[in-house]
C-alpha cells in the first residue's frame, strides 16, 4: 500500500514538471491547430484585403470621374448664366425701346400716300422697309417719300439711286425706335 501512498502524495518543491508523450502529443495537435486557424483566417484575411484595396481603387477613380463631371457641369453652368444675363440685358435693351407694331406701319402708309400713288409691295427685315410703289406721274414717289419722312413713326426715308422705269418708284426707309 505505501507504493500507492508515494504515487498520489503531492510531489516535492524541489522535483520539476514533468512531460508525458501524451502531453507532448496534446501540445502539438493544440499548436497545429491554432497555427492552421491563424493561417486560414491570415489567408481570409488577406484575400477581404485584396476586396477592399480593390474597392477603393474603383471609389477613387469613380470619385476622379465625378469631379471632372463637377468641373463640366460647373463650368456649363456658369457659361448658362452668362447666356441668361446676355438674354435678359438684351431684352430689357428691347424692351426699352418703343417698338412700331406693323399694323400701325402699313395704316401709316396707307394714310400718307397721295393720291395717284398705289403700292405695289411692301418688304421689311426688322427695322429696315422697302416700298415699291406705282404713280401717275414721277413726282409723286419723292413727295410720298417727304410725307413718309414727317411721320412720328419713321426715323428716315430715302429713294435709291436709279430709279425704276417711270411710273414706278421704291422708297426705302427705318422705323422709329428699332
């Protein structure tokens, strides 16, 4: 009995720890494993890292993409507001000068004419007018020239030189305020 005493008393201070093959066996399955954790979740690891590197390169392009669109878009919108301050200048410009509706034109023209004189076409571009008249006789189209010329809504008037044949004339001329 005393053999089976000896094997369970304590063991002294002075003997050390003592390893069995089975606690070396334990002890080598123990690191093998943490070292093939480690090593997948490394490998894991590793490849998240490629995702997310990649992931970035692709945001800072995009993002250099979208700032250079900012930049167009910047720049088209300050080329629209100088294109709307241009507008709006030229129509307060247009607005700001009396304009001579056509109806009141051609009823001028009518009421100024003489007698003896009929138009036979009547052109404009914008301001700008040209009457081609028809008299019975050659000093008719100066003096509808003259009454045209004292008109409140014609700024001049003037016969071109060379004359059509006689009988017929043009009168050219501007609006007033265009």
């Amino acid at each position: 009995m005393q053999s089976e005493t000896s094997q369970s008393a304590p063991r002294s201070r002075g003997s050390g720890w003592r390893f069995t093959p089975t606690d070396g066996a334990v002890a080598a399955c123990s690191l093998t494993v943490a070292l093939a954790v480690s090593l997948c979740m490394a490998l894991r690891l590793r490849a998240e890292t490629r995702l997310v590197d990649s992931a970035r390169a692709e945001a800072l392009h995009r993002c250099g993409d979208l700032r250079q669109t900012l930049r167009h878009m910047e720049l088209s919108r300050q080329a629209l507001a100088r294109l709307r301050r241009a507008a709006n200048h030229y129509t307060a410009e247009v607005e700001a000068r009396p304009i001579v509706p056509w109806t009141t034109v051609f009823n001028e023209i009518s009421r100024l004419r003489p007698r003896g004189v009929w138009t036979v076409r009547l052109t404009g571009d914008g301001p700008r007018f040209k009457i081609v008249v028809r008299a019975q006789r050659p000093d008719l189209v100066p003096a509808y020239a003259q009454q045209l010329r004292e008109s409140p809504y014609v700024e001049f008037t003037a016969l071109p030189a060379g004359s059509p044949a006689v009988g017929t004339g043009e009168v050219v001329g501007r609006l007033m305020g265009e």
